[in-house]
C-alpha cells in the first residue's frame, strides 16, 4: 500500500497524506549559536507548508566550519526556552555533527513509523554535493531549504538537482538574519 507520494511540481515538493498513523516530523540540524527568529520563522513556515507533526531541533556539538560555539548545554538550554511556546522539540543527539550513517540511524529508532523531512539553509544546501552517503538522503527523503539573504535561489536549486534531491525553498521575512549578526562577527 503506497502511504507517500511526493510530486515536484516547479522545484515544490507537494505531500499527499494518508490517514494511517505514520507521522511527518522536520529534522532541523545546526549550530543554532545562537537560536533567533530567522529559525524559528523558517520552522514555523516549513511546519506549515510541508503539514509536518513537528520540527526537531538538532543542535550539532561541533559544526563543520565553525570551531569556536558556545558549549552544547547552553545552545540546548537557549533552545529549550525559545521554543517553550511551540510544538517543536530540542534533540541532543549523540553525534558530535549530523552525518548521514550515524545521526540518521539514530532518528530512525527514536522516530519508528516517522516520514521526515530535512530543514537546511541555502548556506548548507550549496554544500549538500560534497556530503558523504548524501544519496541516502536524498533517495529517501524531501528537503525544505530556506533561502538566506544574499544566497541565489539558482545556486541552490543547482546544487540540489546535481543530488537528485525532492525539496521545495521557503523565504521569509527573517531572512536577513543570522546568528554571526547576534554575535557580533562580521
């Protein structure tokens, strides 16, 4: 019985839904030093455009490309009262960084029964080609990428076709922020 059908209409991945009891859960995996509404916009959006059941916040010990983050307990402890007032939920996974082999096998277990859907940003999506196993990924799941400012919506849907990956871009009005603006790097 097919329970998932995804349609990619001009770059927009459209979900058909069915009444059976698997759920729809957004994995949002990041730095998140520090979490600011540009996150939260963009999960609330992707919640609500792709129907998902939830975003799970995933906080990565140490991000590829940015060695100096605060420590992990204060990020997941920021992110814990930030989403207070929302459905999403904060996951300290045990991975040191999200990879495909080990994180994704962990979200398999905690999520039996789950059709996820992966939160990135176009910074991150203009990466997605040189990711390891990345065809696991995209094979099997859909992909929501928030467009930052002065990223190219082409760059990304480049990168994103050269994975074969099912994804649909969100802009929201937040998309000027980013969490190098909180900390004062330029």
């Amino acid at each position: 019985m097919l329970t998932f059908l995804s349609i990619a209409l001009q770059y927009t991945v459209y979900t058909i839904y069915d009444m059976s009891t698997k759920k729809y859960i957004g994995i949002y995996s990041g730095s998140f030093d520090p979490i600011h509404e540009g996150h939260i916009s963009f999960a609330k959006e992707a919640m609500k455009v792709c129907r998902l059941d939830t975003i799970v916040f995933m906080p990565e010990r140490f991000p590829r490309g940015k060695p100096n983050v605060s420590p992990i307990s204060e990020r997941v402890t920021e992110l814990e009262i930030a989403l207070a007032e929302t459905s999403f939920v904060v996951l300290n996974a045990h991975a040191d960084q999200f990879t495909v082999d080990e994180t994704l096998t962990e979200l398999e277990v905690l999520y039996p029964d789950t059709v996820f859907t992966f939160l990135i940003g176009s910074d991150v999506a203009l990466y997605l080609p040189n990711w390891e196993n990345i065809g696991r990924l995209t094979s099997h799941f859909d992909f929501v990428v928030g467009m930052r400012a002065g990223d190219k919506k082409n760059a990304v849907d480049t990168a994103m076709k050269l994975v074969n990956a099912r994804y649909s871009v969100i802009q929201t009005d937040l998309a000027h922020l980013s969490s190098k603006l909180f900390r004062g790097i330029h």
